[in-house]
C-alpha cells in the first residue's frame, strides 16, 4: 500500500503540475498579445475562458492548484532535512511564494466573476495594474516566480531523458521567451490604455464593495500561512528511535525515516543526486556493506530504476533508502559523490616515498565503440565499467588514484608491506578480469564487439603526495615505477594479452616465475632493461594463486 501511495503521490504531482503548465503557457501567451493590441487580448481572453472558466475548466485549474499545494507541504513535511541543492530550494520557495502573490489578483478576477457574474477584462485591469506600481511589481514577480517552479519542475523531471539532451535548445528558449514576451505585452497594452478608460471601467472594476474583497482575501492568506506553520510544526516534534549510518570516513546518527541521501545531506556529506531525490536516475546509488538483509525492500520506483541498470543486490538508491536498522554504505560512482576522500595530513601532503604496486588498465578500442554509441550510452557504459574497476580494486585493498578517459590508475601499498601490495594488486586483475566478463554478457545485445581489457603493473620505489591546484589537486603518485606501469599497458595491448607484469611483481607475492618465458623490454627514461611476463588469460594467475603452483608455459 505505501509503494503504491508513493507511486501515485509522484503522478499526481506531475499530473498537477502539467495542468498548472499549460494554464500558465495559455495566460502568458494571452498577455503577450499585448504586443498586438489590447482588442487582441481581450478576444484571445473569450477563447481562453471557455475553457477555463466552464465549470470543468474551473474544477481542473483549482483542483491542480490545490492538490499540487498540499503535495509540495506533504513532501515538505517527510523531508527530514532542509539541507538541499540551491536548485531544489528555489523550487520550493517558488512553489510556496506564488499563492500570496497572485491571491490579490484571483480575488479580483476570479472571485469578483463568481459573486457577480462580471469578469473584469484586460481594458479594466491593465490600466489598475499599471496605475499602481507596487501592485505591477508583485504580479510581475509572480509571473516569474509561477514560471520559474514550473521550468524548474520540467527540467527535473526531463533532464534524466535520453532525448532531453536534442532538445533542450527548444526548451530553453521556451523558458526566457514566454514570460519575457508576456511582461514585454503586459507593459505595450498598458500604455496604449493610459488616455484614459472606457466607460464605467472603474465602477464594474469595484463591483464588490471593498472590505469584502479584502476580507476574502485575508482569509485565504492565513489559510495557506496556517497550512505552512502547521507543516513545519509538525515536523518539528522529534521522531523516537535513531539509526546509524557508518560511511568509508565517518558514521553519523539519524532519526528513522531519513534517507540516506537525507542523512549526507544533514551532515554536510556532498552527495550527487541529478534527479533531486526523486529515484528517476541512480546517481546517489550506494553500495550496502552492512545491514542489508535488515533494510526495507525498494519501492516501486527504486526498484525500476536499480533493474534499468542491472544493479546488483547489495546496491540500493540513496534517495530511496529510509533504514530502520543501523547499516554501512560505500560509494557507486566515487569517492568525491559522499565524502570519501579524506583530507590529507600535512606529511602526506608534502611528499613521501614508499614502496608501491602500480596497475594501469584500460578498454582497447574504446573510442572505435564509443563513435557509434548515443552519448547517453557511452557515459553509461564508461561508469559502469569505471564503477567495476573501482570495486575490483577497493576490494582487494587498493585505492583509486584517477581516471584518465576510459583508462585507470590504482595503487596498492600505501599502507602495507610491498609483498601483500604486490598479491593485492594480482588479486585485482583477476577482478577486473572477471568484472568485464559479466559487463561483456550483460550488455551482449548493445555492443557489436566484446570490451577487452588491457592491464601493466609494476612495483617499486615511488613518490607519495598531494599534487596539483586548487580542488584539482589530489593525493597521488610519480616516478619511474608509474612510468613503467603505464608502459606495461601499452605492451600488453601490443601482444594481445590482458597483462603485461613486471617479474618483480609476481616474485614479491611469491608465485615462482623461473619457468615462465619472459621479455625484457626498455622503458623510456629508465636505464636498463625490465624482465616483462605476458598473461594471456587471468584465470591463469587465479589459479596460480590459489593452488601456489608454478606458473604455466604460454606460447609466445
């Protein structure tokens, strides 16, 4: 029952918000034939009307507008934090803002019409609203406020659409061009009008004496003020019961009902989430360490988008989640998304050597695949492809030290001896290896030729450091050892193979190398030659790990 309350609770706001749309669209585009004449408007008007103000027009305009308003307090009431994007935030303040401003205006066109049966029209109110400039400020700002939540709306709801992208010159030209021709018409006809009124104009425009009108419209004032206090009162009583949320770096306590991405956000923890919370794209995706078989299942919505991507079980939507048991989370898309990084000390910062594992890795004929996929596509394959890398590596004990196209660096042994760097970093080829497998079978029907991976790692001496500027800088690693790890990979590629290691590797985790046939190849800057094994198929070095047997002969 609650998964199909939500599921409807997201269609009824779009529903609403569409109709609130084109209500909009149709006004605005009455004001902007201001720009003709105000006889234009004013038989536009008489078109317009029968729609709107017939009484389905009348139920299905005010019926929106009301359901659309008790949603958005709904929702502000179950958001646990008021910490939020800028975008998001606007959105609400537009959507709460607009009733107050435009009360004023439907109590003396909408109302006036329902208690009398006369509607003013433009030759009335043009020249009342230009007479008074506090009162053409206010309905202009409303105008913009009103188009503002609703392009704002659009654009969360589209711009997670594949096709959005072809678009979305026509859209925003559609979002400045409407309320600029509409004030640009309110203003024309305005002045056409400032010699004077028609007869009678300011009569039929007072029709209903004053202290009425006022007092309809202080009483839907502190209606829609008491709906708001009473939204923020009641999420203001503190919820019984607190949940733990351990990240990669830290763990934080919440009330049950947050989400997790409630619970990043209230601790400050950046967390990505295109869709703004609404679980139509994956983007804040968390992988669950801990505490999964006691969370909730997904809902309707989680549940759809986790099977567009194939997510595996143990990967849940951030938006989504509300635990009602303590849990562990690790990111999906990186470290930066939630947090993950951690500042480095000032030692570490300054530069220190160590002994490390270098692997580089990278797809072969990436860019021939990536020309005849959609963009969309190609960015999707990439971060599933980066995210099967990053787990490979984290899972074998390995950071990631950047991405470099659809290319990766890892390193091992920032923390531990070169021995166990060394076998980490072959457990994480075998990873990798297997990784692209099911990537390969999963995506079968959407690729013409299988994704190869071709994989250099060497081990040595290294310098450890905070490099670059500004928020591009980065803990990371220089010196030959990388250097030779990266020209590994290009020899790997050369041979056909999916790793090319350096023997010192493979001695340093103990596999025994004397009968494998090896190649000494010379590394640019590097004096000396550097004894190369080629592996043709990782599972030959997951066996060989396993077992602790020789490693194979592999024709050359």
């Amino acid at each position: 029952m609650k998964v199909t309350s939500s599921r409807t609770r997201k269609r009824l706001h779009l529903l609403t918000g569409a109709c609130l749309g084109l209500f909009l669209l149709t006004h605005f585009s009455n004001h902007a034939l201001g720009l003709v004449s105000v006889e234009a408007m004013e038989r536009m008007r008489l078109v317009f009307n029968l729609l709107w103000r017939s009484w389905p027009g009348t139920m299905l305009l005010y019926g929106s507008l009301l359901v659309h308003f008790l949603l958005a307090l709904e929702s502000l009431y179950r958001r646990q934090t008021l910490r939020m994007p800028v975008r998001e935030a606007l959105k609400i303040i537009f959507g709460l803002s607009f009733p107050f401003l435009i009360v004023g205006h439907v109590v003396a066109t909408r109302v006036e019409w329902m208690l009398t049966g006369y509607g003013n029209g433009y030759y009335e109110m043009l020249p009342i609203l230009w007479s008074n400039t506090p009162t053409a400020i206010r309905q202009s700002l409303a105008l913009i406020l009103a188009w503002s939540h609703g392009c704002l709306g659009a654009w969360f709801w589209m711009r997670g659409r594949n096709w959005y992208p072809r678009y979305f010159l026509f859209f925003y030209s559609c979002a400045v061009l409407v309320p600029l021709l509409s004030l640009l018409g309110f203003a024309v006809a305005a002045r056409s009008l400032e010699g004077g009124l028609p007869s009678g104009a300011w009569f039929m425009a007072n029709r209903t004496p004053p202290e009425i009108i006022a007092q309809i419209r202080l009483s839907i004032v502190a209606g829609l003020l008491a709906m708001i206090g009473g939204t923020l009162i009641l999420r203001a009583i503190p919820v019984r019961g607190k949940v733990r949320i351990t990240y990669p770096d830290r763990a934080i306590s919440v009330a049950k009902g947050f989400s997790v991405l409630e619970a990043s956000r209230a601790a400050g923890i950046p967390h990505i989430s295109i869709c703004g919370g609404r679980g139509r794209c994956s983007t804040c995706r968390v992988r669950v360490t801990e505490g999964l078989d006691r969370l909730p299942p997904p809902n309707e919505a989680e549940r759809a988008t986790l099977l567009r991507i194939r997510a595996p079980g143990d990967v849940r939507l951030a938006c989504q989640l509300r635990p009602n048991h303590s849990l562990s989370i690790a990111p999906v898309l990186g470290g930066d998304n939630i947090g993950l990084k951690a500042q480095p000390s000032e030692q570490q910062a300054a530069g220190r050597e160590r002994r490390i594992a270098v692997l580089f890795c990278d797809l072969r004929d990436f860019t021939l695949l990536a020309q005849k996929q959609l963009p969309f596509d190609t960015v999707f394959l990439l971060n599933r492809y980066f995210e099967t890398i990053g787990e490979a590596v984290e899972g074998s004990g390995g950071v990631i030290d950047k991405f470099i196209g659809d290319g990766a660096l890892a390193i091992f042994g920032l923390s531990n001896t070169i021995e166990e760097a060394c076998a980490q970093a072959l457990d994480a080829t075998v990873r990798i290896a297997k990784g692209v497998d099911l990537l390969n079978r999963n995506f079968m029907s959407e690729l013409e030729k299988p994704l190869r991976i071709a994989m250099g790692m060497h081990a040595g001496s290294a310098i450890i450091g905070q490099i670059g500027y500004g928020k591009a800088s980065s803990l990371t690693a220089v010196g030959d050892t990388i250097n030779a790890a990266s020209r590994l990979e290009g020899f790997a590629k050369e041979y056909d193979a999916q790793l090319a290691v350096s023997a010192d590797v493979v001695r340093y985790a103990g596999l025994v190398v004397n009968d494998r046939e090896s190649y000494d190849i010379s590394i640019r800057g590097r004096a000396g030659m550097l004894e190369t094994l080629i592996i043709q198929n990782m599972a030959e070095i997951e066996v060989m790990m396993a077992s602790g047997n020789h490693l194979k002969e592999t024709p050359a």
